[in-house]
C-alpha cells in the first residue's frame, strides 16, 4: 500500500488546535467525555475473537465505523513503539508492526507514566495511506489479537479520532452532535457500563 509524507511538525501544529489538551496516547483519547463514545467489536461485548465468523463481524464493525467518518482519499494511521529513553533510540517498533506498518515516519513521544518510578516511553509514528474498505484489515486484525497496541487513524485534518483496541474501538468526533448522531446508528454495539466503557 503506498504512502505519502507526513509533515510531522505541522501535524503536531493542528493536533493542538483540533485537540487542545488532548493526550496523544490513544489510549488516552476518551478524556474528552463529550464527544467520545466507544463501540464494543463483538456482540454481548465479547473481547477476543475466537473463528473466522468472529474475526469477520470485528473486521465488518470498524470497517463500517470507518467508512462513516472517513470523507477523503486517504487516512493518517499512527502506530507505536515503546522504550525507557525520551526519543527512540534506534528501532522500537515490534516486527508485526513493521509488518503491518512499514513506512511510517517517527512524530512524537509521550511518558507513559501510569507507575510512578517506572516511567515508560510511548514513539508515535505516522504514515498517510489511502483509504479502502477492507484496506487496514491486517493491521486491525492483530490489533484484535492484542499483538499490536496503541494504534491510532485520524483523517488527514485531524477532524476525528479512531482508537481501536482489543475489543472495540474509541471514536472522538469534532462535536458532541456528530458523536451522538454516530452512537445512535449502532447502538447495539455500545457497551452496557453505565461509564460507556
């Protein structure tokens, strides 16, 4: 799948006047109560995919979600990589992300301080791809697995957010009108925690 540069600087320019105080780490993403909701992949909120039927309603979901938001050519899809330092220091990406993501540039870092004393680094990388239905399956595919983490794709204005995880996905939208107007359409999919969760 071919991809297009990412001017990274400008990237982080429009995160921070789409998304003011809004973590980068995408498992972060729902701080903004109002205009997130999450889907649950599989149905009685089932986590993990065990046939092929079941692979197939996950893939279905998110390609559906996705095909709802996504209003241009192409998709910005950020992956991670993980070490102990500030900056990456040489490759920290896992090889199935590599697999799955193999041209991304690096964008930015964030500490992962959810221990305290054992601070963390989460490497954000970046790729333009274009966008089809179908076209992300192999990389949402192990992230159904839980092989790969902390994924995120975002249209290339940064209009809305897509978070998926093991189990679901997190969707932030540009206003809490186009958030519940999507909630909405799949309901059925919503999760029965009365945090939405």
């Amino acid at each position: 799948m071919t991809t297009a540069a990412v001017d990274t600087v400008r990237l982080s320019m429009l995160w921070d006047e789409r998304w003011p105080g809004c973590s980068k780490l995408p498992y972060k993403l729902r701080g903004v109560r109002d205009r997130w909701v999450r889907f649950h992949t599989l149905p009685d909120s089932k986590r993990y995919p065990q046939t092929e039927a079941e692979y197939g309603i996950v893939l279905a979901r998110h390609n559906i979600v996705l095909a709802e938001l996504v209003t241009d050519s192409a998709v910005l899809v950020v992956t991670a990589g993980y070490s102990d330092a500030p900056e990456p220091q040489g490759p920290c990406r896992s090889s199935e992300t590599l697999d799955v993501h193999p041209d991304a540039v690096y964008w930015t870092s964030a500490c992962m301080d959810d221990e305290p004393g054992f601070e963390s680094w989460i490497h954000l990388y970046v790729s333009q791809m274009p966008w089809s239905a179908g076209g992300l399956d192999p990389l949402l595919r192990q992230v159904a697995d839980e092989v790969i983490a902390n994924v995120l794709v975002a249209d290339t204005g940064l209009r809305w957010l897509y978070h998926p995880y093991d189990g679901g996905m997190d969707v932030m939208l540009s206003s809490t009108a186009e958030r519940d107007a999507l909630r909405d359409r799949h309901h059925d999919w919503l999760s029965m925690h009365p945090g939405g969760l």
